[in-house]
C-alpha cells in the first residue's frame, strides 16, 4: 500500500441543483439545495484513500459546526486527520456550488480557515507522494514542494499565479483544459509530466512537449462533474507511485475521474477501486 499526504483545503459545499447554469446577472429560481463535505485536499485525500493508498491530510478547518461537517466522511473512510488542526475565531471553508443537469457547474469559494495554513505546518514531511493544490497559501505550496524529497504531485487548480520552482520539482503536474489554456507557455517550465484533462474527452500525459500517453474517459451518465478532477489527480498519482506505467496510470485515472460524476456530491461520489476497475 502507498503512502501519500495531501496538502490542501478543507471545504463545506453547498449546492444548488438548477435547470441550467445562470448567465452574468441573470437569476435562476427553482433549485434544489444540498450540503457535502468538499475541498479540493479533503476530495483528493478521500479519493485516494478509496483508491487504496494510506492517506494523511495536512489541512486546517475552522472551530465552527461546520468542521465535524466537513470531516466526517474523511474520518469514517480512515484518512488520518492528526494535522488537520482548528483554527480559533475563523470559519471553515466553503465552496457555493450550482450544477446543471449536465453536470457543469459553477463555484465560488470562501477559502476561511484554508488561508491558516503556515510553513511550519509542512516540513518534514514523509511519504511515497505528495498531492497539493492551489486552494491554500502558494508559498506554503513552494516550501512542500522544496522540502518533501518523494513523487510530488501539483494540481494547479485553481488557476493562480505559481512559483516557477513549484513547476520545475514537479513530478507531475495536473490541469483541466481551461488551467492549461490560462498558464500557456508557463508550462513548458515544467520538468516532470503534464496531465491535461479534457473533460469527457481524451486526456493527454506529455514529457518535455511530447505526448507519451492518452486515454478516453469511460461513457458514464454523468451527474455531478464536482469532485471528478480531485479523482483523476489523486488516481493518477497512486497508479504511477505504485509503478504502473504512464499509459495504464492515466486509463485507470480517466475511468476514476469518469465515475466520480456518477452521483451527486463531491466526496459521497468518490469511487472505491473495485468500481473503477469495473469500468475498466
């Protein structure tokens, strides 16, 4: 079993489930409104301990209802939550969320106790990997980046400006399409892989500009895409930390990513590996 420790937020989403997506200004009425547990490192961290890999999550919440809330799922599936710690007067984060029938969706996010996350709190990390993201401070990111010494794993969402150097000791970077159209030729900086999602279509894993794999998503009826790119980030770095290769790392990925909008919810559709090899 892999190791891995995701640095990243911890999130309460509230979603509302609408006709289709509004336009800027416009009002939609008629929702259906729900909560789950969210974040992009709590949705990372789960996913990957669903997968099968020995997960800790470094992450702060606030000391608010909101916090139990938005840990249980990760306690019950048996993340190790040892540093994610309380921070005093502050509120947990939360993500408002809209989704359409199709499954797009619209989120806005108040990042809360997600900002408390300090230097101090990722040094001396050990483990196979390293996940993070973008939804705590990016210098906390650089220091991760430069003090862990195993397989580093950068999803780059959301989109906000990077240090170089979080590129260049990458050994695998994670982007949506629209990430990779906003960082353009910032990319080519990095020294690692490059896995570019395309939503339900082909996602492609490139090595200094060439592509050295692609995979087609599964047809899934898809529900909720919330939660899908968490999937495909946390899938991907286990299968290669576990030494699959490129083409098969990214396939198993895509088929996780892919049944992860199966249901409604970030963390409630989260795939156990049995189901995604089912797809498989």
């Amino acid at each position: 079993m892999s190791s891995i420790v995701v640095i990243g937020s911890v999130n309460i989403d509230i979603v509302a489930s609408v006709s289709r997506l509004p336009a800027p200004g416009e009002t939609v009425t008629g929702a259906e409104l729900n909560r789950y547990p969210g974040g992009k490192g709590a949705n990372q961290a789960l996913a990957a301990r669903r997968l099968g890999a020995d997960v800790r999550l470094v992450a702060r919440v606030g000391d608010d209802a909101a916090a139990d809330e938005a840990l249980n799922l990760l306690r019950d599936g048996g993340v190790d939550l040892t540093d994610c710690r309380p921070i005093e007067g502050v509120a947990t984060g939360t993500a408002l969320i809209a989704v359409a029938p199709s499954g797009e969706n619209h989120i806005v996010v108040a990042p809360g106790a997600n900002r408390m996350l300090t230097l101090d709190d990722v040094q001396a990390i050990e483990a196979d990997a390293l996940i993070c993201q973008l939804e705590v401070p990016v210098p906390v990111i650089v220091e991760a980046a430069e003090s862990f010494d195993g397989f580093f794993c950068v999803n780059l969402a959301p989109a906000a400006e990077i240090d170089v150097r979080v590129l260049q000791r990458a050994d695998l970077v994670v982007v949506n399409e629209t990430e990779s159209d906003w960082y353009g030729g910032s990319l080519k900086a990095c020294s690692g892989m490059v896995a570019t999602t395309h939503g339900a279509g082909i996602a492609t894993l490139e090595h200094d500009g060439q592509v050295i794999a692609e995979a087609q998503p599964p047809n899934v009826q898809a529900v909720d895409t919330t939660g899908a790119g968490d999937t495909f980030t946390a899938a991907l770095t286990e299968a290669l930390v576990e030494g699959q290769a490129p083409a098969e790392a990214l396939r198993f990925a895509c088929a996780a990513g892919a049944v992860a909008t199966m249901n409604k919810g970030a963390q409630p559709s989260l795939p156990s590996r049995e189901s995604v090899l089912e797809w498989l």
